[in-house]
C-alpha cells in the first residue's frame, strides 16, 4: 500500500510500482507532485515535493531512478561556491523532525530514551560533551543523496550494532569527519528491508562540503551531530 488517502493516487502510485523500470521521463515532475501531497502530512504548511526541481535532469528516467536522481554536475559546484567557507551546512533536502543538544536526542522511530543513545554512541568512540544535532526525516519525494555536511576528512564509516537496538531492525552507520576543530557524526538510517545505503566515498578521503557522501534507494532518515561554536546557535526554518 502506498498510504495516500486518495483512490486515484493510490492506484497511480501502485500502477508505477509495477512497471517501476518504465520510461515516466515527461510525467516525472507531475508523479513527484503527486507523492509530495502525501508527504505534506509531516509537515503544517509544507509543500512536499522537491522545491529546487531545477537542479536535476528529470529525461529518461523511470520510476524507481526517480528516486535516485542527481543533481546536475553544472549545479552542484554553483551549490559548493554558496557554501564555500561555511563550518557546516545541511546534508540533505529534508524535514527537520527535532533539533537541540544531545542530550534531548529525538525521533519518533527511537526504541530507547536519549541518555541511552548517547551512552551507546559514545561506547563507539564518539564524543558527544556539549554536541547539539538535526534529526532529518527524508521524505519519499525528496532528492535522496546525502552531501558532506562539513570539510574535513572522513575518518569512519562504521554500521551501528544491531544489538544497540537504535531504529529496530532498520539498517544503521555511523561516520565520523575529522575537522580542523571538533569531529562532526552522521547517523545514516535506511528503511528495514526496502534499502542499505549505497556510499560514493571511502574511509581517508578528504572531503568539502556538498561533496556527495552517497545515496537512499528510498525515503529515510539521517542524524547529524556537531558542536556548536560558542557563541553561537542553531537556527532552523
């Protein structure tokens, strides 16, 4: 089932699915429209869909490559010019689900308290005194890579312990950049059986920000965990 609540949407959606590997070149814009109604749900005011359509090729592509769809190479370096000399910036298009310190950790997919996240993650080496972090909630019609969200270099990339029981039975890695001041961690989480996360970079690369760290076949969830300057604070729209 697609979980929208209009008939015609749910026999458009599961029609797609079925021929998944056919030519929807022309009608991609329009499809995505059509899953972003559903997604608005998550969101008070939210359009769904993928604002920034004019960043990506959208010929030729089928219906599950619209799901894996790149920004075009032309547009992601004016992308990487904006961000150039930024400490940090979003590592994906997303809705921001929670934000704050540590310590407040939330998601609604959690299967334990925050105390115990932080405990389990800084049994894996991370150090998370006096860190704040974005929970972000990638919605089915959003653009689906993940982009490094600071420069440095990535030191790990490590799959979390099951038996740590983070999101259930979902797919879950931690990476770690080095930076020139505190260690920047990502939570890559992927959906049960539906999809792992396919990663673009390795462990020792030097990255910059908007570098692409790799891609979802399918809508999830990503965590980022980073130490704000003092001084400073977070602020999300």
């Amino acid at each position: 089932s697609s979980g929208f609540n209009q008939p015609w949407e749910d026999k458009l959606v599961d029609e797609l699915y079925l021929s998944r590997y056919s030519d929807i070149g022309p009608l991609a814009k329009e499809i995505l429209e059509t899953i972003g109604k559903n997604d608005s749900q998550w969101h008070q005011g939210g359009t769904g869909p993928t604002t920034r359509t004019d960043l990506m090729d959208w010929s030729g592509k089928t219906f599950m490559e619209l799901f894996t769809r790149e920004i075009l190479p032309e547009k992601l370096q004016v992308l990487k010019k904006e961000n150039e000399g930024q400490d940090l910036v979003q590592a994906a298009e997303c809705w921001i689900e929670a934000c704050g310190p540590v310590e407040n950790l939330y998601s609604d997919r959690l299967k334990k308290e925050a105390p115990e996240c932080k405990a389990d993650m800084e049994a894996m080496g991370c150090k998370l005194d006096g860190y704040s972090y974005l929970n972000c909630r990638l919605l089915l019609s959003y653009y689906h890579w993940i982009h490094s969200p600071c420069n440095g270099t990535l030191k790990r990339i490590v799959p979390f312990p099951k038996e740590y029981n983070f999101f259930g039975e979902n797919s879950l890695w931690l990476l770690e950049f080095e930076t020139k001041t505190d260690p920047v961690y990502m939570l890559l989480v992927g959906e049960l059986n539906i999809q792992d996360f396919i990663f673009h970079c390795k462990e020792g690369q030097k990255m910059e920000t908007m570098d692409k760290v790799g891609h979802f076949g399918w809508g999830s969830q990503i965590m980022v965990f980073f130490k704000v300057p003092e001084g400073s604070e977070i602020s999300c729209e």
